[in-house]
C-alpha cells in the first residue's frame, strides 16, 4: 500500500462548499449530511469536532453549539474525486435537528414515506421555540 501525495478536498470545486457525510464510528449508520467550506473543514480537522457551513444561516454551523448534540471526529475521508467528505464520527445525541438520532429517519415505500426511527428527544426541548 503507497499513499498519495496528502492533499486534502478540492474546494475549488461547486462554489467551494463540498457535501460532507457524517457516519457513526462504532455502528457504520449514516447520520447525516451537510455542506462544509475549506474554513469548516479546516476547522474540523484542527478541532476534532465536526463543524459545517450552514447555506440557510451563511455562516460556520459548529454542530451542537446549540443542541449539544456534537460529533467528536475519529476519522475524515475524502472520494476518488476530492469532492466529497465523508467524516466518521461519535455522536452525542440526536444527529438530526429533528430529534432523530440520524436524518434518515423516514424510508421511502411504494405506498409513501414511513418513519422507521425512533425520536430520542424533542426538538422543543433542545431548541427552544423558535427552532431553526
Ligand atoms: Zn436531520
């Protein structure tokens, strides 16, 4: 096994936000996904702690800054093309704003959606009334 020369994700590329996936360390569950910029990704990377652009908000989304919900990194990969983040990650809590431990919550079935997680908490709870 060689290694290729170290050089991280492209950010050159899609306007500079590349799609970052985060899985569960111990179990393989994919968790979620958002975007991150070279200045979150570099943050991640130095901090050990998954941190995404939010597009709706326009700024750094330091993940569970407001829910506590954070994901300790253990391990970042990039694609074969460098322009996709895959993060592998131990999860406090609910990955999904939604109080889901991970977004995909919801399987897709011929008669229509069918929510096939189970909550862990109450988005209220975490986030107050005015959510986000
Ligand atoms: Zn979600």
């Amino acid at each position: 096994m060689t290694d290729t020369p170290l050089s991280g994700p492209d950010f050159s590329r899609n306007d500079g936000l590349l799609p970052a996936i985060a899985q569960d360390a111990a179990t393989g569950e994919v968790l979620m996904m958002a975007w991150m910029n070279a200045e979150s990704f570099a943050e991640t990377v130095r901090t050990g702690r998954a941190v995404y652009w939010s597009r709706s908000r326009g700024k750094l989304w330091r993940k569970g800054e407001e829910s506590g919900h954070a994901q300790t990194v253990r391990a970042i990969y990039v694609d074969c093309d460098a322009d996709t983040i895959l993060l592998k990650v131990e999860q406090a809590g609910a990955a999904c704003h939604e109080g889901y431990r991970t977004c995909f919550f919801r399987e897709v079935r011929p008669e229509g959606l069918k929510v096939v997680g189970e909550r862990l908490v109450d988005p209220a709870q975490v986030y107050g009334k005015s959510g986000h």
